[in-house]
C-alpha cells in the first residue's frame, strides 16, 4: 500500500507530516510523493489565509483525479474549523482537525473497511491535551524540529488559528527533555523549538516553569550543540528573561519577532499586545546582552485602516531599527476574523506598493546586516550541497547568516571553523578554516 503527504502551512504541519507517515512506513505503507498514484492521501490543511483554504480544496481535487478509487484524509487547521464544508467535497474519506493525527492510520483503516466518510473532529476547546506526535526516524542528522506547544490565547484580529488550534497546551518537560537526549543520540547538531505560540510554553503547566526553564534545562544536554527557538512574541523578552538566556551557551543568538507593524494606531487594531517603543527597547535590551544577535521579523502590508501616514510610521520605524531580515506579506482577509470585517480595506495596488517599498527596504537592511561579519570568523553547521554542486556546501552561523564554502571534503552536518568572505545575493561565501 502507497501513501502520498500533501502539507500546507508552517513548520508544525510539517513536523505532524513527518510524524503522521511514521505511523503508516510501522504499518508497512510506502510513502510515495504526492505526484504518484497512491492508496491512501493525506492533506495536512493550512487555514491562515483564505488562499491557505483554496489549495487545501485544490490539492483534494488534484489527488482525487490521480487515483479516483483512494482515501482521501483531510487534516489540519481547515479541516478543524470547515469539516462540514469538507465532507461535501466529494471523493473526501476521512476528516480530522488538528487533534487525533496520532490516530490517522486507525482512522484511515476503518475508512477502508467500513466504506464510509468518518469525520473525527474534537473540539479544540473543551480537548485541551497536547497529544503526543513524535518523530523516531530522522532522515535529515543536522538540524530537528521539536514541537513543544500547541495553540495560542492570543486571538489577533486577522488570525483564525486560536480557534483552528485551541487555547495553549504544553508537551510536558520531561518529554520534551527525553526527546533531545534521543535526538541527541541519533547525531543532530541542531534542535529548533517550534509552536505554534512558542513564548507561552508552560503557561499550562503548574508552578513557574516557562520557555526559559526549558531551555536552561536542554543546555545542559550533552551532543546536542546548538537550540533555535522558532518565531517567537516579542512580550516574551522580558529583562529577567534576557538576563537568563544570555547566560545559556547553546542559544542561537537569532530571534524571529513578528512586529507586524510599527505604528501603535494599527497594532492595537491587530490586537497585539504590545506598542512600537517597547518593540524597540526589546530589540535594544536584546542587542546589548546578546552578541552578534540577529532579529528578523513579519511584517503585514495594508492592514485594514492602514493610511499613507500609518504606513509612513511603520517604514520609518523599521528603518530606524534596522533589522537583519524582514518577511513582507500583504494583508489577505481572512474569513470568519474581525479584521476581514473591518472597513477601509485597503486597495490591491497600495498594498503591492507599500510591500514591494518594505522589500526593497530589506533587501538594503539586509545586506547591511550580513557585511557586518565580512572578514570575521563563525562557526558554521553546513547542512547541504549547494546548487547541486558537490564541492560546495551551504550552511548557517548561530546568527543564521546563510554561508556558502568550497570544499573537497563532504561537509554535510559538520560545524566547521569558517572565514567569513564575500557578500553574494543573499549569503556569504566563506573559507574552511583548518
Ligand atoms: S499570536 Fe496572533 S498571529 Fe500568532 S497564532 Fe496567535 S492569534 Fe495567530
């Protein structure tokens, strides 16, 4: 039996992706790619734009047409808050939300022998257990993706996903802890701590223990030589907060805060939860404790009710503040939020506007940022072979400046002393240091 993986969305699908195959390859499925003709489909869903809606539909039509007589399984965040709409799609077998991905195979069987659609949806609000999806067979040994977190209470105006995932649940320390020995043991170098609201970890969890707690706790963590956090909310950096992972020598000292905007009138219109000064003063506090940090950020274009002078504010501001990479994208409304009921939507063509001037702004920052370390030395974990060239390798400094180097020797998931060279587009090159 063949199953084919289509995954829509971040960095948690993927990892449930990863985790959901695992559970057919023990039950004797062969993953094909989603292009093949296959038995079994699964469609791990995206709902975070209505676009993300769109593909998920298109892709259940596209596999549906490779192999009319399949199981077509539908999972994710769209099949969490649309399972109605999706059971009317027709050639849909099996539907699940984002709880009861561990049970696909259960769920995928009883399809087959039963001959009926089965919709498994829980309610993400009242089912508040993380549920256990891990990965035991790495193909990748560098870098690994550790999912500590599920959902978020923080319900910004243009995000369906508290109610596509739920209210913040943790996976327990011990667990999250037992994993990164295992990783560990199996030769990754680089563990990243992904969520899909990764600075409330441990809110659910008695006593005081947070996202610091644990990271002081994997720093101690003999063989694993580098921890990332994923994108995380900047309120997460408090003093006492920046004072403690300051100290802790596995941090990568890269930190992904989604401003999303630097004017206050729009900010609160998001509903996040902090102003553009005290986005500053974190990325202030943050500059002056951590060496060499890098701060990369989201950043919405033509959210509802931006005027010209709002937007002035937020290109001021972050041209002021010069981060070291900036993802632009422009607003799409999203259904069922309030921000899609906003008046004042703004126009298609001053939203192409204002983020090609937002990109051209970084493509500057950014170069800036990556000159900086022209002529220094950095540690670089190289992952691959670049360009399919197998005498040159591509890899990361801890500040997650992209670095090409030459070499005869395989490189792959070797941290190498590196001189740091040229600036190219976007990386710089480098020279192995014996
Ligand atoms: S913090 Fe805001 S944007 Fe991020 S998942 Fe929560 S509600 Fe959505």
């Amino acid at each position: 039996m063949k199953v084919a993986f289509v995954t829509l969305g971040c960095r948690v699908n993927q990892y449930e992706t990863e985790a959901m195959a695992e559970k057919f390859i023990k039950e004797g499925y062969q993953v094909v790619t989603h292009s093949n003709a296959a038995d079994v489909y699964v469609i791990n869903t995206c709902t975070v734009t209505n676009m993300g809606d769109r593909k998920s539909r298109q892709m259940i039509s596209k596999v549906k047409k490779l192999n009319g007589e399949a199981i077509i399984a539908v999972v994710g965040c769209y099949s969490q808050v649309a399972s109605n709409k999706i059971s009317k799609i027709d050639g849909v077998d099996v539907i699940l939300g984002t709880k009861n991905k561990g049970q696909i195979v259960y769920f995928v069987n009883r399809a087959m022998n039963e001959k009926k659609q089965i919709i498994a949806v829980k309610d993400v609000f009242t089912d508040k257990a993380f549920e256990e999806l891990n990965i035991e067979e790495y193909q990748d040994k560098t870098r690994a993706f550790l999912k500590i977190q599920d959902g978020c209470n923080r319900f910004c105006s243009y995000c369906l996903i508290p109610y596509a995932r739920g209210g913040v649940c943790s996976k327990e320390p011990e667990k999250v802890l037992e994993e990164v020995k295992k990783l560990a043991d199996h030769g990754f170098k680089e563990i990243i701590l992904s969520g899909i609201h990764t600075a409330s970890y441990g809110v659910d969890i008695k006593g005081n223990y947070n996202l610091v707690s644990l990271l002081e706790e994997i720093d101690k963590i003999q063989g694993i030589n580098r921890v990332r956090i994923g994108s995380i909310d900047p309120t997460f950096f408090t003093e006492g907060v920046i004072e403690r992972i300051s100290s802790l020598k596995k941090l990568c000292p890269h930190f992904h805060l989604s401003l999303q905007s630097g004017c206050d009138e729009t900010l609160e219109r998001m509903n996040r939860k902090y102003t553009s000064e005290e986005y500053k003063n974190i990325v202030r506090d943050l500059r002056n404790s951590i060496k060499d940090v890098s701060i990369t950020t989201d950043v919405i274009a033509g959210f509802p009710g931006e005027t010209d002078e709002e937007f002035n504010i937020t290109y001021n501001f972050l041209k002021k503040i010069k981060l070291s990479k900036m993802h632009i994208f422009k607003y799409s409304p999203r259904e069922g939020t309030k921000a899609a009921e906003m008046k004042n939507q703004v126009d298609g063509n001053t939203k192409e506007k204002r983020s090609k001037a937002l990109i051209e702004l970084n493509n500057g920052l950014e170069r800036e940022f990556n000159s900086r370390f022209i002529g220094t030395k950095a540690e670089v974990l190289y992952e691959d072979v670049f360009k399919e060239d197998n005498n040159l390798y591509e890899g990361y400094t801890p500040n997650y400046i992209k670095v090409v180097s030459r070499s005869n020797k395989n490189l792959c998931s070797k941290i190498e002393n590196t001189k740091l060279l040229e600036i190219e587009d976007e990386y710089l090159t480098g020279e192995i240091i014996n």
